[in-house]
C-alpha cells in the first residue's frame, strides 16, 4: 500500500473508533453480505474482532470451523475456495498456517480476501491497528524511533510492521538474538541489535513479539529463563528507553518469558489493551473500503 493509502485506511478507522465508543454501534455498511471467517489456525483477537467488525457494519458473518470441516478428511485449500465460491460470499477473512496460502486461495474465488495472517509472511490489519495506536498516542508515526523485539525470525506481525512504519517514516530497530532474526534483515530497512540494553536506548516505542516455539524445528533459544534474562522486557531495561516510550505486545503474550507482567500491565506505559480497542476500528475500515468494490454495493456512512 502506498502511504497515502495507509493514511487513508488509518483515519476512516478513527471514525469507527468513535462509533465504538457510542451507544448505538451499529452502521449499514455491510448490510446483505455475507462474510466468512476461515481460520486455519488458532485466533482469539483477531478474530472476534473480524467477526465484530463484520457485525458492526451490518454484515450476516459465519465463523467455519475448520477443526470440523473437511479440510481433516483430506479436502485441499483449493477445493475449500472452490466449495466456499459456489456459496457466494462477499467477503472471506482467511488466516492460514502456510506463507502465501492466502493469496493462492484469493485467486481462486470471485469475492474480496483479507489477509488475517499466513504464516510467517504477513499480518496487515495487525500492522494497521498498531500504526493507529501509535498515532493516537504519540500524534505521528514519522519520525518515531520504534523497536520489534523478540521473535523476529518466525513474526508475521513484524514484516508487516516493518514495511509500514517504513512507509510512515518511522526509524525500525530489531532486537533479537542472531538466531531469531531473518537472514535477510539487513536488506529490509532497519537498524539491528542483539544487544536489548543497547538496542532500546532512545526508543519510543517499544513493540514485543511472542516466542513462537510452534514454528520452531529444532533449539532457537537456550532456555526460556536466559532467553527472558537477556531479551524479555522487564523495568530494568524499559529504562533505557524514552521516559514517554510506550510498550506493545500483539498477543497472545507469554509473561515471563518475553514480557514481565508488572510491565505488560502498567496503565501509563503499556498499550495493549488499546491495541485491541483500535483492532476492531481498523478492520471495520478494511472492511468498508472493500465494501464500495462489491457489486451493486450500497454504502451509509456511519
């Protein structure tokens, strides 16, 4: 997306965000479609957000349970799309365990895609959502100095970050130990540290990623306990930081391991919570602007 487009995207969810605060939260947007949710892995946040979002603006939305469907009789993703085309949906909100699926299942069907995360590759609305975040909170995004710590390596949340803040102006840093950043890091337009106390001097955001060990084949990591000593964010090396820098965790967290919990729950410091607020604004706009490319698509602002 260029930037003016992310500008775009991130100020129409500042209007949802107001309308989730209202009383009535409902807009019509959606209305007579039909969204599905196809989650191929595990999701909490995003999506009960998806699915309120889908709600919000009017949509009839259908969680699939893939747990339960014939994709464990053998059923492949291309016959799912082909199966879930003949249906007529208007939007699929696909998360899947593969790099790439997602695509691969968009050219396949004839409705609108969102990318709720495929593997290790991307997480767009997550990218989205924290960019709002950031910008309610700091008022800008260029400019900003902001570190991904963690799992870098396995994190889909933070390729797309890194090409979103990049695209806002903002300066990325990546702390990670070596065998938990890309091979390819230094090609992507940051700045790398395996040093955490050196790499968080300075910073005004302070982004932690989950140590992701269902995606591990074989020892990324010597032990949880010296992986937390030296990499999991705790008051001691927050410190280090800007005295107004901020901390966030896309979740699900791991406390004591990648974040302590005094820190990951400081009111004043910790944006967490607000991230999930500003998850269901961003999809609601995502799912808005793909609304007005839906045939005979009938819009009423919120």
């Amino acid at each position: 997306m260029a930037p003016d487009e992310i500008v775009g995207l991130l100020d129409l969810a500042e209007t949802y965000v107001d309308l989730n605060r209202g009383a009535d939260k409902k807009a019509s947007v959606l209305r007579g479609r039909t969204q599905i949710n196809l989650f191929f892995e595990p999701s909490t946040r995003t999506q009960m957000s998806f699915e309120l979002a889908g709600k919000r603006l009017g949509a009839d939305v259908l969680n699939m349970a893939v747990a339960s469907s014939s994709t464990k009789k053998g059923e492949t993703l291309i016959d799912t799309a082909m199966t879930l085309n003949a249906m007529h949906p208007d939007v699929l909100i696909v998360r899947h365990h593969d790099s790439g699926a997602v695509k691969l299942l968009s050219e396949k069907v004839n409705c609108s895609v969102i990318n709720a995360g495929d593997g290790t590759h991307e997480h767009p609305t997550q990218a989205l959502l924290d960019a709002l975040t950031i910008r309610r909170t700091k008022g800008k995004i260029g400019g900003l100095l902001v570190a991904i710590c963690g799992d870098v390596l396995h994190s889909r949340v933070a390729r797309s970050n890194i090409h979103l803040l990049n695209s806002l102006g903002a300066r990325v840093r990546l702390i990670a130990p070596p065998t938990l950043l890309p091979s390819a890091a230094d090609r992507l337009g940051v700045e790398i540290f395996t040093d955490m106390k050196k790499g968080l001097i300075g910073c005004d955001i302070v982004m932690m990623l989950r140590l992701q060990t269902e995606r591990m084949q074989g020892s990324f990591v010597p032990s949880i306990r010296e992986y937390f000593h030296f990499f999991g964010l705790d008051r001691q090396k927050l410190a280090l930081a800007k005295p107004d820098a901020f901390i966030m965790h896309p979740g699900p967290m791991n406390r004591g391991v990648e974040i302590d919990s005094e820190v990951a729950d400081d009111i004043d410091r910790s944006l967490i919570r607000q991230q999930v607020e500003m998850g269901v604004a961003v999809r609601m706009a995502c799912l808005d602007v793909l609304s007005r490319n839906l045939p005979e698509a009938g819009r009423n602002a919120p």
